[in-house]
C-alpha cells in the first residue's frame, strides 16, 4: 500500500484553516434555534477530529453528552485527546468511537440531537446514513445536516476582469465540472452538490418541521495576508497546489470524468489550461497579490424525528 492509499479520509480538509469555517455569532444563532441549551446529548457522525460537537459544546448545559462517531482511528484518538486537553474546562461528557455512518455504533433513541458535516456528500447512500441518523435520535429529537452546494463555486469570480469572460470557454469548463461531479457519483463516491436536496431526502424518510439555513460565512482571502485565519488558508491553499489535492490530481479527474460520459481529449486540454492557472495562483498566493471573496453555499437542514403520535 503506497502513502496515498494510506491518507485518512477528507484529510486535505482537517487543517487548522478547518476551524474558521463558522462565525462564531452564527453558531450561537443556531444554538438558540435549535434549543441547544436544552440539549442532554448530542451525536455528531463523520466528527473527523470532533470539530463541530466542540464547538456547539459551549452552547450545552452542564453534564451534557457529546458524542463522537468517525471511520478514522486516527482521528478519533485525535479527538480524544482534544477533549482531554483543552475542553477539560466545561461540565461536558465527550465519548468518541470508531464507527460507519451506515451502522452506527450506539443504541436507539441515544440523542436529542443527531448532526452531520460534509459527510452526506462522500457516501454512496446518504439515505441509508439519515436512516441510522433517525434510528439513533429520540422520537422528538432533530436531525441536523451541513452540506454543501459545491458546484456553485464554478460560477463565482475572483478578480473584475474575470467578468469579461468568454460563454462558450466558460459553459466548456463548466460541462467538465458537471461531468466529473456525474462521474464520481457513478463510481459510488458520493454527490458533491448534495446539499440542496437534503430537504427532500427528509421528507422521503418522515422527518416533520423541516428548516432550512444557508451558513453566512465566505472564506474570504482579501490582501494584505495579516489575520491567522487568512494566513492559515493561503497555507492551505498552496499545500492543495503542492500535493495536488482538492481537484488538482489528474488520475482521480479523469477516472469521475470519463465515468461522467466525457471524452480524454476534451479533458487533457481543460487539464493543461488548469495547470497553467494552477501555476499563476501559486505565484499570487506567495506575493501576496490573490484575492477571493470566498463565496460558498452550505445548508444547514433540520428535521424532526416523529414521536409516536405522530406516526
């Protein structure tokens, strides 16, 4: 097995950088729409390194339960510590398990509130997840999901003079996108844009009182390069570029897009202008001259498991 088989899942994601995906405000609005100070247990699946059951941790009451439940061992020793070392502080009990999303390792009726992040997006049945999600949660209890819109970002612009663009270069590129996106999902590797029909998967599984939020954050990355939060995604960015992470692996492109309908020739072409792009915003990030507004869609979806009555 070669270190690139060995990488743990979603790993390009887990850096630092990870930990301003949210304003910190936003997350206390949705703590108070989804009653969190009320909250006994709560169970995040897919936690990785237990990011999010830290942060909604603070919103808790005291002898609370954060569960954790991920694939990675590594991460779930990860998280452990985590919880020992710097979240010792708050009245919370933190219990983190290695386990599949498709069989969730903790018994019936467990949570009040059952959540997942990007996670619906990777798998091949995200149906069967919500399903062990619902299982898991008490009768009463809400299934949360933030999942992203991922192909929106192809339509967004990062300098003006972008805004002269070309249609027909544009709808090229865009059809690429489409078909890889087509592709990955007919490998069984989930659906990167997943995040607009959560709704409908949880009507299609009896979930009531369904809300729908858009997160406000735009991961921005305006010059001059002078916060840690900024700093932390131009590194992040330029390991992307360096490994070849995050849409610049050419095999694993090919392997969606050609799984997608396309044809070699039409990708090799759209790959040599990618690279030449991919050398150009190397080159900004390291002046210091690339600018981004950050745009991004990501949905928080909140259903309500049944009770009896209501069956």
């Amino acid at each position: 097995m070669n270190n690139e088989d060995e990488k743990q899942h979603s790993e390009e994601h887990l850096g630092p950088a990870r930990e301003y995906w949210w304003n910190e405000d936003y997350l206390e609005l949705l703590a108070n729409r989804l009653h969190l100070p009320y909250t006994q247990t709560l169970v995040d699946i897919g936690c990785g390194k237990g990011m999010m059951g830290f942060k909604f941790s603070r919103y808790l009451p005291d002898g609370a339960t954060v569960y954790g439940v991920d694939y990675e061992p590594g991460y779930i020793e990860e998280a452990r510590q985590r919880a020992k070392s710097i979240y010792q502080q708050n009245d919370i009990n933190y219990v983190f398990k290695v386990g599949n999303a498709t069989d969730i390792p903790l018994p019936d009726a467990t949570s009040d509130l059952t959540l997942c992040q990007t996670l619906l997006i990777h798998v091949k049945n995200p149906q069967r997840v919500i399903q062990e999600m619902i299982r898991i949660t008490k009768p009463g209890g809400w299934i949360l999901a933030l999942e992203p819109n991922n192909l929106v970002p192809n339509l967004m612009f990062d300098r003006y003079g972008e805004t002269d663009f070309d249609v027909e270069s544009t709808l090229d590129v865009l059809e690429i996108k489409l078909r890889i996106e087509k592709g990955k999902k007919q490998l069984g590797e989930g659906f990167n844009s997943l995040g607009d029909v959560i709704p409908d998967l949880y009507l299609k599984e009896g979930l009531l009182d369904t809300k729908v939020w858009i997160s406000d954050k735009a991961l921005s990355i305006i010059p001059p390069y002078d916060t840690q939060e900024k700093m932390l995604r131009v590194e992040q960015m330029l390991q992307w570029i360096e490994s070849d992470a995050m849409g610049y692996d050419y095999q694993d492109n090919l392997n969606y897009y050609m799984a997608g309908g396309g044809e070699k020739d039409k990708f090799d072409a759209y790959w040599q202008k990618l690279l030449y792009n991919k050398i150009t915003l190397k080159q900004k990030l390291q002046k210091g001259e690339y600018i981004s507004a950050g745009g991004s869609l990501v949905y928080i979806v909140a259903g309500r498991k049944p009770r009896p009555s209501e069956v």
